[in-house]
C-alpha cells in the first residue's frame, strides 16, 4: 500500500512509471535499466523488473510538488524548487555532465545545482526543461540534435543546463520527445503584432511538431503559434494537444496514426480545430491527454 | 534531413537475449526491431512493425560478424619450436 490518501500526479516513462502521493513522497514501478527507478539495488541489466510501488529514496525533509519522466530518465520537483534526477544520462539530459564509463544516475541526485528555485519540469526523450519560479526563465538539458535546447541564442549556465528568457510568464511547461513547448499567459498589448502568441515552441518540426514547416527539420529558435484562449496543453511523442477555455481542441503535428485528430493521416503543420467547443456548447470538451501516439478528449 | 526517424548507436538500444533482437523505442508506442542476425549481415535498418518510421542503427559491422564466417587467418598460427 501506498500512504497518504491519494496519488496527486502519475508520470510514466517507456517502461517506468513514477507516482506522487499527497504526502510528497515518490514511488517508482517498472524497469531499472537505466537507474530510471532511483531505487539502488535495481539490476543494471534490468533482469529484474520491480513488481510493485517502492518508495523512491529521497534526501529527508524532502517534499515533492511535480515529478516528470523522460523515456529513460525521471525529475522530482521539491517544495523549495530544488530538481532532483536519476537514470539515463548519455546525453546530459539530468543537466550533469555525462559519465561516458557509467552513463547511468541510479539514485535520486541534485541535479539544479547553480540554478535559482524551479517552478515546472518536463521530460523529453533525452532532454529535460525546466522553467524557474519566475516563469519566465527557461533552462533545458540534454540533447540537442534537434534544437531540443532551445533557441541558438540560448548559453550555458550551470552543468548541462542552458537558458533562454520567455517574452510572458509561462503558464505550463511540456515536451514532446524532441521538442519543447511552453504555454504562456494571454497576450498583452501589442504582442500580437509582434507575432508573440500564447504557445512557445523549439526543438524538432519534421513532423509538424512546431506548427510551421522548418528548414533541416528543426527550429533552432522560438517559435509562436497563436491559438487563442489556450487553457491547457499536452504533448504526445511527435504532436501537441491544446484545449481553449470555450472548450474548444486544437492539434499538430505527427498524424500517421490519426492521433493528432485528422482522419487523412497527413501530418499538421498549422492547428486543426478538432472539437469546436464554441458551435457546440452543450458538447464542450473539458479535459485533454494524450500518449506517445494517441490522444484523448473528455467532453 | 535523412529520412530515417534518427541514427541511434547500438549501446542505446536494449538488447533481448532470449529472442535476440535489439529494441528501441517508436514514437508510436511500439518498439523498432533489427535482429542479431541481420546485424550480422551487415544491415542497418531497424523497423516499426507498427509505423512507417525507420531507426538507422549506428555500429561496428567487425563486432557483429558471424564468426564461423571468419576465414582463418594462417599467419596466427603458432609455430612449436
């Protein structure tokens, strides 16, 4: 049994699972391969894949408020901002400098170190964003093949960790697994014109992902899509989800399986308005998620 | 832009003993697939049995080379005095 009185966030990797209990504790289920568990003991070959929750050991006083997992990594968000991280680090993505000999975190480390208190986290397949309790600076780890971390302007501040400013505080911090997107407050005044809407995106477009068609595949600066009244978002592997306050849903990017919601399974590069929540009322849509290739709407 | 969904190196991928494939995971949810044996044959192409995605698997052709097909090499031969 888990204590506590119930589970306040679920976090699920390739093949982990991460929850967190209204006390602030996290429990851990799946594969250890990569020390993606954060429980010491775990083979490193994975031969044996834990059965049930155990309690992921964690510095004392620690309290978690978020906890986030990449496809082979995990993040833990503490009450005082700090970040904490383990498993798969090859590519740097818990924003330590990567052991080439022993690629692999297996226990619960302070990985924000030299950065001032965080608000969000979010995982992607080998990078991690964070978004400090300013919301508007933004720091992101790991690989960078596709512009994951962030516009070309972006610089190094501490470990891996590179940062860049957001032009409106952010609302919500996701990732797809190759790119990043932030939801920001409404617009004020004259960012319209500016072009700044309330949706920053980076990282991989091939497919759609950044709502605009990109040269090389990638975004290798911020990138504004304007949907208006967007209240919620949530990435799949390759597309993004985003619910308006009418009810309303939007979707781009990777659609080979219909997942971002157009039947002719061509990938979407400018938002579809999936569910019109505004033309029908009774029928609004209230709560939005979404797998690696799947999405779902709660209307 | 290459057409495959990425290049990934062979010690990123897991590797299943029992039916000797490696395995790395799709964005769709399933998992791209190529086989010790095909490894051994010198291709590099691991498939989705659930998309159209394509993994190129980046590795060293001399550390999977089926060993009965190695030719004896005559000058290891050890001489006995």
């Amino acid at each position: 049994m888990i204590p506590g009185s119930y589970v306040q966030q679920v976090a699920c990797g390739w093949n982990h699972t991460l929850l967190l209990n209204d006390l602030g504790q996290v429990y851990a289920a799946g594969s250890g391969t990569f020390g993606q568990l954060g429980i010491a003991g775990v083979p490193a070959d994975g031969s044996i894949a834990l059965g049930g929750w155990t309690q992921v050991p964690a510095p004392v006083g620690s309290v978690f408020v978020r906890i986030a997992c990449g496809i082979r990594h995990s993040l833990a968000l503490d009450q005082d901002g700090l970040v904490y991280g383990w498993g798969a680090n090859r590519c740097g993505q818990l924003g330590i400098p990567p052991d080439k000999r022993s690629p692999n975190i297996p226990t619960m480390a302070l990985v924000s170190q030299g950065l001032p208190p965080i608000a969000m986290i979010a995982c992607g397949r080998s990078h991690s964003i964070l978004v400090a309790q300013d919301r508007r600076t933004v720091f992101v780890a790991g690989q960078d093949k596709y512009a994951q971390c962030g516009p070309a302007t972006s610089h190094m501040v501490a470990g891996t960790w590179r940062t860049f400013q957001l032009p409106r505080d952010a609302i919500k911090a996701c990732s797809g697994w190759d790119f990043g997107a932030i939801l920001l407050g409404e617009p004020t005044d004259g960012d319209e014109e500016r072009g700044i809407g309330n949706v920053v995106v980076w990282g991989r477009g091939d497919h759609g992902q950044v709502a605009q068609r990109v040269e090389n595949g990638c975004l290798r600066d911020l990138g504004y899509i304007a949907v208006a009244g967007v209240c919620d978002m949530v990435c799949g592997s390759s597309h993004v989800v985003a619910l308006t306050q009418d009810g309303s849903v939007y979707m781009w990017g990777w659609n080979e399986h219909g997942n971002a919601g157009n039947p002719n399974l061509e990938n979407i590069f400018t938002p579809l308005c999936v569910h019109d929540g505004h033309g029908n009322p009774d029928n609004r849509a209230v709560s939005i998620g979404c797998g690696y290739g799947n999405s779902y709407v709660v209307s | 832009m290459s057409s495959y969904y990425d290049e990934i190196e062979i010690e990123d991928m897991e590797f299943d003993e029992e039916n000797e494939i490696y395995t790395y995971p799709c964005p769709c949810g399933d998992r791209f697939v190529i086989s010790l044996e095909e490894l051994q044959n010198g291709d590099d192409i691991a498939k989705c049995p659930s998309c159209s995605l394509l993994l190129k698997v980046v590795y060293d052709a001399d550390d999977f080379a089926a060993e009965d097909d190695e030719p004896i090499e005559l000058s290891t031969a050890i001489t006995v005095a």
